[in-house]
C-alpha cells in the first residue's frame, strides 16, 4: 500500500494540485495554442511549434527536463551541473543577485539536481551558439546582389531599425532596467535569433516571453505592416515604379561580405559573432567552390538548430516567469517596435525622394525590418495593389537583407553598452 501511495504521490497529477502548480496548467493551455497557431494557422511554424512544445514539457510537474536554478543570476552554474550540492552560500549569492524568491524555493541547501535533456541544450542558447549557427544558414540562403546593386538601400535598412531604440525608450518609462529594454527592443528588429542571442546575455529570465514575442510578431507581418505603409503614403507614392536593378557581379559578391564582416567587426565587436557567421554563410554561397557546405548550411545545419533552439526557448517559458505584468508589457511592446521600424523606412524613404531624381517607392523602406523575405512580399504585395504593373520584390531586398545586418549592428550596440 505504502509503494502504491509513492507511486501517486509522484505522479504529475497529483503535483497539479500542490501550492503554485496551478500556473503549470495556464502555460500547458498557452503552449496548446501556440501549437494550434503554427500548425493549424501556419504562424511560423518551423520555430513557434518547437518553442510551444518546449513550453510544454518544462510545465509539465516532474518531468525534470530543465531546472531554471542552473542558470540563476544570468549565469551557468557549471557546479551545480556537475553534481555539487547547493550550499548556503550559494543561494545567498542568488539572492543578492535579485533572483525570485519562488525560484529559490524549488531548492533548498544539501540539494543535488540532475541536468535534464533541455538543460544541456540550452547551453547551446546560453553560450550564443544556436544564434550564430542560424545566421550561418541565413546567410547562405541570402542574395545580397540587391543590396549591393543599389546601396541606398542599406539606409532604409538602418532606418527601420527605429523601432529598436524607440521601444528602448518606451521600455525605459516603463521601469525596465537598461538591460531588460535593450533586450525588448531587439524585438523591433524582427529577427529572432537577434532577439535571442542579445536576451540571452542581457536578460535570460526574459526569454521566453521575449522568443514568443518576436516570433509571433514576425509572423503577423503581413497584418501589422500594411495598415502603417498605406497610412504613411499617398497613393501616387505607391504607385512609383522603380528601374530594374543593374546585374551584379560575381566578384563584387564575392568581397561583399568580406568587406562587411571586416567593417562590422572593427565598428561594433560585440557583433562580431553574429556578422562573421551570416557573412560566411554567404560567401560559401556566392565563392563557388563550397557547394557542399552551403548545402549543408541551408539544410540539416539550419534544420538541426532551429529544433535545438525552439525546444530551448520554449523551455524558458515557465509558469513563475511567463504569467507576469513584465510578459503583457513585452507583447505590447512588441507591437511598438514593429510600427516603428516599418515607419522609419517608409519615412526615410519619403525624405529622400525630396532630393533623388529617380524616385525611390517608399514602400519597399517597411522592407527594412529584416523578416527575410516575408517583409519584401508585403512591399510587393501593396504596391501591386495601387499598380498591378509594380513589381517591387527584388528592389525590397535591398532594405530587407540590409535589415539583418542592421539588427546585427544593432544588437552589437546593445551588448556593448549593457553587457558588462
């Protein structure tokens, strides 16, 4: 009889109804939904699916697959996940560090925890390595010829990232700590492994909400974007139809992401990693003689980490840190950064129309958030609505793939200034 009660007693149902698991069942049903997004609505399902089933099994009592105690305070406690015993010391750190007083609770001096499955993976967040490696196979995916054919459009590129520093601003207002708004603000660039990496250096307790954020954002582009571009232009503006690129050529792409990766990384080190991973992704794609690796990179590569980053992310997401005012601030910020960055380019795109004799269409400046390609779609998709005869695609892929460096640099920035 006294095996039988071990044996229910350990179970998962009976833990739902000790103190507190009752934020277990709230984020069980949240990551239901976000499944029910990416699989049913196809909201980027490649990353939201594995994020809603990290979310799952993290709330689920007992499962043990990822212990937020190992890295309390921001950091890895590499003791701690070699078998030590959690000491007096230790949580006396932790609390000078500010860590929640719940989080805490779950362990108590003399303690052993044993690393599960997601706490390995999520080294791979914690050390900036999953970023990295996705902006790899970014990179090897991406024509920067547009770009490059028409360098204007890496200032409609910088401009949208806009949205960055203003939601900075509004985060600051709202009592966020420096770190915490930069962190947010990242969210302004739409793009979420940039979001990811400078997170998971300036505020980690700020993941998971942060992930869902940008990812759910980036998804609903095509709803958020074309409201602010129309609201922002005139009709005759979006009618503008721009001249065919010239062709590019193939030594030009060939040292353009050499020159960039020497520049960004001498201009803001801190986003060295992140530069220096897309722009050799793009070099093996455009020098000819890696086919192989470029392969790899736009597929099991790229495959393989993205499942390893939304299983860690989503694991991020549990009930003491999700279910706060800070996650409802987070999502509404989002919104913020995303208008502004669309706004930005629009706006610039317009100003500098005031003194260019080829006119430039503002629309494709909402492509500078770098939401690769879905944010060009969007630019093509409205300038056809006011002249079927526009085709807008690859003269947005300028600001677009400048967007994605732009976040680089941006996050490089935001490091620099609150990752000390």
């Amino acid at each position: 009889m006294e095996a039988i009660t071990n044996f229910l007693t350990s179970t998962g149902f009976y833990m739902f109804t000790q103190e507190g698991n009752w934020k277990c069942l709230i984020m069980i049903a949240i990551s239901c939904l976000l499944l029910y997004l990416g699989i049913v609505r196809k909201f980027e399902p490649l990353l939201l699916v594995p994020i809603a089933v990290g979310m799952l099994v993290t709330n689920l009592p007992g499962a043990e697959m990822f212990h937020e105690i190992l890295f309390a305070g921001g950091h890895v406690h590499w003791d701690l996940f070699g078998g030590q015993p959690v000491t007096a010391e230790f949580l006396a750190e932790m609390e000078a560090l500010g860590v929640s007083e719940s989080l805490l609770a779950t362990v108590a001096v003399g303690d052993t925890i044993s690393a599960g499955l997601v706490d390995v993976l999520y080294l791979g967040i914690k050390l900036g390595i999953y970023p990295c490696l996705i902006f790899m196979g970014v990179g090897s995916m991406t024509d920067f010829g547009p770009l490059i054919a028409n360098p204007k459009s890496l200032l409609l590129g910088a401009a949208a990232q806009l949205g960055i520093f203003m939601t900075y601003v509004g985060c600051r207002l709202l009592g966020f700590t420096g770190a915490e708004a930069g962190s947010i603000g990242i969210i302004g660039g739409a793009d979420g492994p940039t979001a990811i990496f400078v997170t998971a250096m300036l505020a980690p307790a700020l993941l998971g909400p942060i992930a869902v954020s940008a990812y759910s954002y980036m998804a609903l582009v095509p709803v958020i974007q074309p409201p602010i571009m129309k609201a922002l232009t005139t009709e005759k503006e979006r009618q503008i139809t721009m001249k065919p690129l010239r062709e590019v050529s193939r030594r030009e792409k060939i040292l353009f992401p050499i020159v960039v990766t020497i520049f960004v990384a001498l201009l803001v080190p801190s986003a060295a990693p992140l530069i220096a991973c897309l722009m050799f992704g793009n070099l093996a794609k455009e020098c000819g003689v890696l086919d192989r690796l470029s392969k790899t990179m736009q597929n099991e590569l790229m495959n393989i980490v993205t499942i390893f980053l939304g299983l860690s992310v989503g694991a991020t997401a549990t009930g003491g840190t999700f279910l706060s005012l800070k996650t409802l601030a987070i999502l509404g910020m989002g919104v913020v950064a995303f208008s502004f960055g669309t706004a930005g380019g629009v706006l610039l795109a317009k100003f500098m129309n005031l003194f260019l004799k080829e006119k430039i269409n503002p629309l494709i400046g909402s492509a500078g958030v770098s939401a690769v390609p879905m944010a060009a779609r969007v630019s093509q998709k409205v300038g056809q609505e006011a002249n079927p005869g526009n085709f807008l695609l690859m003269h947005a892929m300028g600001p677009n793939v400048a967007g994605v460096i732009g976040s680089a640099i941006a996050a490089g920035v935001l490091i620099s200034l609150f990752g000390g």
